[in-house]
C-alpha cells in the first residue's frame, strides 16, 4: 500500500506542477512512475 501512496503523490505532483502537458505525456510519465514504484518494490522490499 505504501507504494501506491507514493506513486499516487508523484502523479498528484505531476499534475499540477505540469498543468500544460499533454495527455500523451500524462500517460508517459505515469507508467515510468510505475515501474519505478515496481523497482521500489522489488529492490527495497517496501510493502
């Protein structure tokens, strides 16, 4: 659960610190947030 937390507060963050992005780009970096969140999750052992 923590991880989706953090994965939802960088997309949160993203958001609205980049309001003039387009939904190509939203989607870009959503899915590299999650593969970092997997990478977290893997290589952290954070549940």
């Amino acid at each position: 659960m923590n991880i989706f937390i953090i994965w939802l507060i960088l997309v949160i963050v993203w958001n609205y610190g980049y309001p003039q992005a387009t939904p190509l780009e939203d989607v870009i970096v959503a899915v590299v947030l999650s593969l970092f969140s997997n990478f977290l999750k893997k290589y952290l052992k954070i549940d």
